[in-house]
C-alpha cells in the first residue's frame, strides 16, 4: 500500500457501553442455579433444596446421610420442620439413602410435600421429588427399582412454577448409571428480557448482535444476544431475544464499578473470510476442529492515509505469522511524528470471532486504536509485536474470551505448549512457565498510553506489560539494548481487568531474544524473566521515575488481580475485588533490583467477597461466603485463602486503603484475610512492608499468616514462610501504633510485651527491625540456624532458595530486631566463606552476631562497602582480632573475637552510615563483613551446647509496646477517600429511612424518608410508602396505609406497590406507630421488592426498607426490623441512579 490511502468508514454506532443494572441469569432476580454432582459433589444419603417460592432463588441446601446414620434422618426430620410454608422444596437420593431413613422422617416427607413413593423408597433406588410445604397437591416425583450400578437408570422431575417474575422450572435428576450422580438446577423460562444501559444506545438496531461480558471467574460466561424491536425501550435500554444462562453483574457495589460490559458486534461494513466447514490440511487440526484460515488486512510503511471506523471483521486471520484482522506491519511513525497532519486512527471495529489476535501494532508508533471490541479471537488480541511500538494510543476498546492460539509460545494453552516442540533446542520438553501467557492487551514496551479500556475475559492475562530485552523480528537493532525494561511508563488510567483464567494485570517477565541452544533450549520468544525499572531516559544513573497505575479495577480474576515486579510502580485510585489475591507488589528476593525503589498503593479498595456471588454452573468453583452465609462463586477451590493485599518481598508501601469483606472460614477450612502472605515463600521479607491509613469494614480477618497443614498453606517450612512480618505504621492494623506483625514461631522478633493474636496467627510486636543478608560459600548446602540469646530454644532454620552448582552460594536472609544478640550454627561443617551485609540498618543500628567454627580456624576478615550499581567495591579494609568479647561489644563492628572454648566467632554487625529512602544499604554503599575461614576440623558447625546457657539472656523490650488506640475500628481520615468509578455522569442518591414505632414516638423519634436532604416525615399510622424514578432520582408516588386500623389498607398497599408503582424504581418504607395487624398481602408485595423473612412486624414494632421494583433484585436492597422498645429502625444509604 505504500503511497496509498484507505479510507473505509461505517455507519457511526457505540461501540460497547456498561449495563447499570443486573441482568440476572434465567431472568430470576437471583439468577439460576444449576449442581451437578459429578462435577461439584454431593455424598451418599438425602439432598434437600429449599427454593424461595418468589425469586426462584435457593434458600438453603442440606445433605442427610440417611444411608449411614439413623441421627441425619432425624436431623432431616428437624429440618423439614424449619422450611416455611409455600417454600419449594427438592428431595434427591445420591447413591443410598433408605437404610437409616426411619419411618417419622418417611412419614414427615409424606404429610410436609405430599409424597406418595417415600414409603416404598428402597435401597439404592433413585428418587426425586419437586413439592412445596405444606401444599400435597403440589407434589410431583419419581421413583425407579435399582437394578444395578450400571443400567438402573435416571429418576427425573421438573416442578414449573409461575411466580412474580415470571415462570421457573426447578428440575432434580437422580441415577444409576455406572456410578451415582444426581443434578439440581433452578431455570426460568422466559424468551425475552430487557437490559439497561450506561449509555444511550439508540444507534443499535433490531437485529444487531450483542455480547455481554461475564462478570464472574470464567471468560465462558460471555454471552451473544440478537437486538429485539423494543418500542417501549428507553433511549438506553435494549430487549433481547433468548434465555440468560449466566448473570452479569450491573452494579457499582461498595463503592467500586463492577458493571459488566455490553459490546456491539454488528456494523453495516463487514470485512468476512471465506472458510471451510471444519479444519483442513497443516493448519493445527490437532488443536482446531473448525477452519481457521481466514482473510487478513496488512497495512505497509510509506502509506498516504489510513483511516478505518465502523467496521465488522470476522473470520478473520490465520494461524500463521503476519496474517491478522487488522496488521500495521512495520509502518513506523503514523502520527504527526511521522508527518500525518491527520493521525492514523481505527476505531468502531468490530472485531469478533476471528482466528489470530484483534489489532496487532507491528514497529509501527503513534496509533490511535479506539472504541474497538475484539471478541472470541485466538492469540494475543490487542498485541504490540517486536517491543519496539510506542506512542500508541488504546483508549476505550474492549477485549474478551481471549482464547489460545499456536504462533508463539506466550499464545499457547498448555497442551500446545507441550506438543508444539519444532522450534526448541533438542529433546527440550517446553516447560508450562515458557507459555501461559495468553492476553488481551500485550504491551511490549512501557512508552504507549492505555486508557478507559476493559480486558473481560482471557484464557490467563488480562493486560500484561512484558517487555523484550532487546527489540525482536523486523526491528532488531532499533533500540539499545534494555531500553524497553528502563523506559517510564506511559499513561495508564481507568482500565479494568476481569474474568481471567489467570492474572487480571501483570508486570514482569520478559521475552526469549536469543534462539535456541545448548544452554537456553526454549524457544525464540518464550516467556522469560524481567525488571522492569523505570528511569529518566531509560537510564540507570539518571532519577527513577514511578510507573503510576491509576484507576485500576481487577475483579473476579481467578489468581491475581493484579501482580507487579520491578522498581518504582505505584497504584493508586484502584480496586481488587473477588480476586483469589487482590494486589501483590513484588521487588526481588534479595535487594529490591532498582536500588532505592519502592511499590506502592494508596487510596484504593479492597474487596474478598462482593455482593457479585456469580452462577452455579458445572465450570465453577461453588461454595459458601465466609462473609455472608450465601453461596457463591470462589476462585481455585472451596479452601482457597483469599487475599486482598499479598504481602512479598518489599519495601511496600499501602497507604489510605479499605479493606472490605474478608473473614477467614475455618468450617469450610478457608483462611482468607484481608492482608496475607505469598503462598510457601522461599524469599526474603523485608520490615519495611508498612501499612499506614488502612480502614477495615466488614472484616473479620485483618492480617493471616498461616501454619502448617492448612489447605494451601503447605509444610509452612520455607524461609520466607517463617519470616513473615508487617509494619503498622500509625495503630490502624492493630491498635498499637509503630507496631509490626509476626509469625508465632519466629522468636528472632519476639519479646515478653509481644501481643498474641491466636486468630491472625501471629503476635503483634514493638521493637526495631532489621535484616541480615549472610551468603555462605563452599559449601552452598548446609541448613543455617539463628538463635537469639534470649530464646536459645527457640531457633528459626533456615534452608536458602537458591540451587547452584558448588561453586555458588546460598544465601539466608533472616529479619531480626536490633540491640540483640545472636548465635548462627550450621548442619555440617561451616562454609569456607560467609558475608554478612547488614540490611534495612540505619547509622549506629547493630546486633551482635556469634558464628560458630571449629576449634583452631584461622580467619581472614575484610570490611567492604559495595556500590550495587555500577557494582563495584568502593572500600575494603581488613578486620582485626581481638582478645575479648567486651572489645568487640565496644567497637565500631570492624574487629571479631574467636572463643575458642565454644567456637564462636563474634562480631558486632553495626552500620555507620544513613540510608535514603528505601534503599537497603547505605547512601556511602552496602556495607559488608567477608568472613573467610581455614579449618582444620570436619566436625559439624553446630555450638549450642557450649553457647547455651553461657550466653543465655532473659527476654527484655527495646521498644515498650505502645498504647492501644480504642478508636482502631473507627479511624478518622483513614482509607480510599472516594469510591472507584470513573463516571462523569453518575449521579448517586443519598437515602434515610426511619421508623419509629409506638414507644419511641413517646420518645420524640420520628419516622420519615429524607432523599437528598429533603425530608418527607410519615405523619400517620402504619406503612409510609415512597418510589423514585432509578433513573432521574424524582420522587413518583408516595402514600400511607394504616395496616393496623384499617383492614382494606392491606390489599391497597399490595394494589400500590404492584400497579401504581412504575417499573425501574426505587421503593422507601417506613412504619409509623404500628402497622402488623391486617398486614398480610402488603407483606408478600414487599418481598416481591426485595424485602426477606421476618417481613412481618410485632406489636408497635419498627421497619425500614429500601427496596427496588424491576427485574432484579440490586446488592443495595436492604431492610431494618425491630421490635418495639428497640427502634427506630434506620438505613442510611447512596445508591448509585441508574441513568
């Protein structure tokens, strides 16, 4: 195209918009719920499920194993006495259930759900019954003879229930066939539905094909409609046509936007390739059922304009290099850089169902890609190639289902990763680490710009910032060497990263640029290691300069919401929610790898377990909250310990942060907290890991170290595991300002005013802190044990991480508290040479250190100071012996003791100059003692017999503990200032409710509804009821009814509620003085907006409620009811309007 112009522009349409209301799966207001036990479980005996007989919505759901125990048939009896009436109820065998059902449990099935068959219920016999309590005729069941595991057969029932928002059909199975297995689901039957969006959408016509994206842990969840006529459709709304499988969530929720995505897919210009009916010939077929060789568009350097909008690509690309939807190729500067008084742009590109990547960006500088959804493609979507791109612009795209592709390493699913080996060194099997990179956004060097884009959904990484040590392919040669890995970061803002089978957001790693050899057989551009260390000019001598992330929301990924490695990178302004850990800031296992750098987080939120619970389906974890007793969607598995902020390496720094919904389950052996650790952790742990501002809500776990034996927390053995500590800066962790966070076990950072915390286990501790960096030589293998004085029974071993050749090292890296003393021991003879850096010291710090050696060793002792970068020795200096103990306790660190009688090798490790900032070492260098040994003797290093009790001390503070802060619950000015969206135009409604019944209106309470300031009292007896407009905010209707004196007010207020009150609206009610008496019908009207048992009020009681009118049930739904003598009852609420 060179000298060309392509200009090809569609009719204008939103590209993709948010849903501001849930659009729930079945069109249940709950959703539907569906179990399979082969795939989620369910042991031997009676299952029953209670269904609430309005929403469709499981209550509750119990296993009786009747088989075994004659107790559960009486606990199913109990049980069955506690359903209210009217609720649907299912009773499903799995495998055996009739040995111990005892005839009173037969008898209660019979009377309770009008079961005809439970009597006659026998051994292994499949059965399944669908009833509601208390009504016999409402009964439908199946029962079939066992004949054996393997051609018995499948008992199966569904109940249809019509109800308030339309009919469902609860469904159980219960079989024989070859081994047990028995299914439940709750489906509604509904064809159309009407969703409602941020966005005015009227540009999207009947017949256009949509996407909604999932909102929950799987990318799968993403669903195609077809665009109804809707005249009754607001300019933002749009009818579909078809049954919702899956829910996705509309809401923003605790103050953070999880409003799942909607995408256009339809446009009147459509670019379509020409495929066959099933894959052919060499393109994959082993990993590809369906022909994936499409048409590309490739645009070359030297073009006149370029310019695409409002275009429809699909079946586009090939597994094949260079062939892609949309391809700038080695186009170089397309902006005004590179003369274009109109800068190249694309945008309004429907990119879906395409066979390689969305829009790849190939040494091509200065794009605009824009309002673009690239749905269901193979490979990286939005892909910068060589690691030479930059200045290119990303600014409101969506990316989803992401799936795996063949044409490099990092776009491959483990199979292909395994099987593909044309490319590598030898018989090298590709190990899983050199792929598992599929991604929506891969950006290859840090000098581009992504803004207000959604990454919903990938086979591993939403948006993933890798870069190339050197520039790749085509472009080889055209930056120096490392400059991608030292280059600021361009502007990241407002980006979200969800329904990942990974990472929701990465920085690290890099990418193989050398071909493959004898000594790195992986293949050319496979995922490697990385820093990422940004600076002025890229250059290390120059200042550093942050990466700031900003406005960031990570939700519902199934590992991590977001991982970072490198320097200086700062959130700030983001949110984690529902990932399996929210945020980890990585430096580097020994020294942070840019030296002063630091990772920060500030002004951002948290959340373990949103009020987002997903759908049951066979591809998800199910279980129950830890937070709530409702279930829901759980990354990884039932015992998986969430974590909100993970805690590693270090300096970091998380600052003004809330920390909502986190509690560890013990009786789902779930330990999840809000603040926690890397997982078996061989690396160091910095005490300079602060907390400082952080704000708790709904938390019942703040901080969780773990221990041995616990799901996923392992043998709880490594260095890092036993080094775990926190620094609570200002009280607002644990109450006790300036106070830090430890593992029960690590007695090198105890003492008597410690603190115990039985359910972080942990203590919380005062003192100063420091570590020590000790390398050991020759040999690099032996285990090293540390003893403080004060605890010489107490030693913390340490194993090292690191697995070298004999001519390496191993390197332990203890954190310890200063003004102590300490004794190390080994299990074999001790190394020929041991350096001791003293770490995270400040001038005049010191400990004494005791190594022991066998009787007879010669030393040689030097004194450096090591410059990191550039590395170079900037002093050495020899150390001198002494003749006592006392003498080295009075020096400078610069002389040592060897005591012959116990073989200890005394020194006092002392820093003589300041840090600055959070470098580990000096501004002068890292100071160091090298410790180079000559032994006459094999004997095992090991001193304790003869330090102990010689050198034993009685535990002493450094630090007095300080004061406890009472206020730690309630922290002025501390966490996320503002909420997490990122929404010009949302406009939120601040909400009181309150009731006051008979006795507290002698009490002078009042009971009103006050909306945005301006009150509207309740001046009469019995339900006050209010409805604004979800949309504007505007008051529509508002009346009282008097339940209590007037019998007839009873069926109005229903009539109201049902008929006068318009769909789309918020629904406020308060009682005044009383209303219980003829309150029946109102009562079912107001669960029917949301309101959950107990609805009805006792004598002169209180009852405030916000509730919702529409399709769906919203998380901020909420409801107070109180006897008399208890109120009022309030809610003081903001809910985010819906227009």
């Amino acid at each position: 195209m060179a000298g060309g112009t392509l200009e090809i522009h569609g009719q204008h349409k939103l590209a993709w918009t948010q849903l501001t209301q849930t659009v729930p799966a079945g069109g249940l207001p709950k959703g539907t719920y569906a179990w399979d036990s082969n795939t989620m479980g369910g042991g031997p005996g009676m299952h029953v499920h209670v269904i609430d007989e309005i929403s469709g919505a499981v209550l509750d759901w119990q296993t009786f194993d009747t088989y075994a125990s004659q107790q559960d048939s009486r606990s199913l009896e109990t049980f069955i006495d506690q359903i209210p009436s009217e609720k649907i109820v299912a009773l499903i065998t799995q495998d055996e259930a009739s040995n111990n059902l005892e005839a009173s449990a037969r008898q209660k099935i019979r009377e309770a759900f009008g079961s005809v068959e439970v009597n006659s219920l026998g051994h292994r016999q499949p059965w399944v019954l669908v009833g509601v309590k208390g009504d016999p005729g409402a009964a439908v069941e199946q029962r079939i003879p066992y004949v054996d595991e393997q051609t018995t057969g499948r008992a199966t029932i569904t109940g249809t229930f019509d109800a308030f928002f339309g009919s469902f059909d609860v469904t159980a199975t219960s079989e024989w066939l070859g081994r047990s297995r028995f299914t439940f689901s709750v489906e509604g039957t509904g064809g159309e539905y009407v969703i409602n969006l941020k966005d005015d959408v009227s540009s999207w016509q009947p017949g256009d094909h949509i996407v909604l994206a999932s909102t929950d842990y799987n990318m799968e969840q993403a669903e195609e409609f077809q665009l109804l006529p809707c005249p009754e459709c607001s300019s933002h709304q749009v009818k579909v046509s078809g049954q919702i499988k899956y829910t996705h969530f509309g809401e923003i929720s605790d103050d953070v936007d999880m409003r799942g995505e909607v995408g256009l897919l339809t446009r009147n210009i459509k670019f379509q390739g020409e495929v066959e009916d099933s894959c052919y010939g060499d393109n994959f077929c082993q990993f590809f059922d369906y022909d994936t060789y499409g048409g590309h568009v490739k645009i070359l350097p030297d073009f006149k304009n370029v310019h695409l909008s409002g275009i429809e690509f699909t079946r586009m690309g090939q597994q094949v290099q260079g062939s892609y939807p949309v391809h700038f190729h080695m186009a170089g500067d397309v902006d005004e850089v590179g003369g274009y008084s109109r800068p190249t742009y694309v945008r309004e590109l429907s990119i879906h169902h395409c066979f390689s990547r969305c829009v790849t960006i190939h040494g091509t500088h200065g794009l605009l890609v824009q309002d673009t959804v690239g749905y269901d493609t193979l490979g990286h979507c939005f892909f910068l190639e060589d690691g030479v791109e930059q200045r290119n612009v990303l600014d409101h795209n969506l990316g989803l289902v992401t799936r795996a592709g063949t044409l490099l390493p990092t776009d491959r699913d483990d199979n292909m990763c395994r099987s593909m080996r044309d490319a590598v060194y030898g018989d090298y099997v590709p190990a899983l680490a050199d792929c598992r990179a599929v991604t929506t956004f891969w950006i290859a060097h840090p000098n581009n710009i992504l803004t207000n884009n959604a990454a919903a959904g990938s086979l591993h990484t939403g948006i993933w910032y890798i870069f190339h040590n050197e520039p790749t392919g085509p472009s080889a040669g055209a930056l120096p060497r490392n400059q991608a890995f030292r280059s600021p970061l361009g502007r990241f803002f407002n980006n979200r990263a969800h329904s990942n089978g990974i990472d929701g957001f990465m920085i690290d790693n890099g990418v193989k640029t050398s071909q493959p050899s004898a000594n790195k057989p992986e293949e050319y551009l496979s995922r490697t290691g990385g820093r990422y260390k940004p600076h002025q000019n890229s250059d290390l001598l120059q200042p550093r300069v942050p990466a700031m992330i900003e406005g960031l929301i990570a939700f519902k990924n199934w590992d991590q919401g977001a991982w970072v490695r490198g320097g200086d990178i700062w959130f700030n302004k983001c949110a984690f929610v529902d990932n399996g850990k929210g945020l980890t800031m990585a430096s580097e296992g020994t020294f942070p790898n840019d030296v002063g750098s630091s990772q920060h987080v500030r002004n951002s939120i948290f959340i373990g377990e949103s009020e987002n619970v997903g759908t049951a389906s066979g591809s998800s974890v199910w279980g129950m909250g830890g937070v709530k007793p409702v279930p829901r969607s759980l990354p990884h598995a039932t015992t998986f310990p969430i974590r909100g902020l993970e805690i590693y390496d270090g300096p970091t720094q998380a600052e003004s942060c809330t920390f909502k919904k986190f509690a560890a389950a013990p009786e789902y052996n779930r330990w999840s907290s809000a603040i926690g650790y890397l997982l078996a952790n061989n690396w160091q742990m910095t005490p300079n890991n602060n907390v400082t501002g952080a704000k708790f809500e709904d938390v019942q776990t703040r901080v969780f170290h773990g221990g041995k034996n616990l799901p996923w927390f392992g043998r709880y053995e490594n260095d890092g595991d036993k080094s775990q500590i926190t620094h609570d800066v200002d009280g607002s962790l644990t109450g006790y300002p300036d106070s830090y966070v430890v593992g029960q076990n690590n007695y090198l950072v105890r003492n008597p005013g410690c603190l115990e915390k039985p359910e972080w286990r942990a203590y919380v501790c005062s003192g100063k802190y420091g570590q020590l960096y000790i390398q050991a030589r020759q040999p690099n293998s032996l285990l090293m044990s540390l003893v403080r004085d004060e605890y010489p029974d107490q030693p913390l071993t340490m194993k090292g991480p690191l697995k070298q050749g004999p001519s390496g090292f191993q390197q332990y890296q203890p954190t310890v508290m200063l003004e102590k003393s300490y004794t190390v021991h080994w299990n074999g003879r001790a190394p020929e040479q041991v350096t001791v850096y003293p770490v995270n010291f400040n001038s005049g710090d010191w400990l004494r250190q005791g190594l022991c050696y066998p009787p007879g060793t010669i030393f040689r002792v030097t004194y450096q100071r090591e410059r990191r970068y550039p590395r170079a020795v900037l002093h050495d200096e020899e150390v001198h012996p002494v003749s006592s103990l006392a003498a080295v306790e009075g020096g400078d660190g610069k002389v040592f003791y060897f005591e012959e009688s116990t073989g200890l090798f005394f020194l006092k490790i002392h820093a003589n100059y300041d840090r600055e900032g959070h470098d580990y070492c000096s501004h002068m260098g890292c100071e160091r003692i090298i410790i180079s040994a000559t032994m006459t003797s094999d004997a095992v290093s090991d001193c304790t017999a003869a330090a102990y009790p010689k050198y034993s001390l009685t535990p002493t503070e450094t630090v007095p503990m300080p004061s406890f802060l009472s206020l730690v619950n309630d922290c002025t000015g501390c966490g996320a200032p503002e909420a997490i969206v990122y929404d010009d135009n949302l406009k939120y409604l601040e909400v009181s409710v309150q009731s006051a019944g008979w006795e507290e209106l002698q009490l002078g309470h009042r009971s009103f509804v006050e909306i945005d300031g301006v009150r509207y009292n309740g001046h009469n007896r019995g339900y006050f009821v209010m409805s604004v407009d979800a949309l504007t905010g505007a008051v529509t209707h508002r009346m009282t009814f008097d339940t209590y004196g007037q019998p007839e007010a009873d069926a109005a207020m229903a009539s109201f509620i049902r008929t006068v009150i318009p769909q789309n609206s918020i629904v406020l009610v308060s009682v005044r003085d009383a209303a219980h008496t003829s309150a029946r019908e109102c009562l079912v009207a107001l669960k029917e907006i949301g309101a959950q048992e107990p609805v009805q009020t006792v004598f002169r009681g209180n009852f405030a409620m916000v509730g919702f009118k529409g399709t769906v049930w919203p998380s901020w739904i909420q409801q107070v009811n109180l006897p008399s003598g208890q109120g009022p009852a309030q809610i003081y609420t903001s809910i985010p309007l819906m227009g």
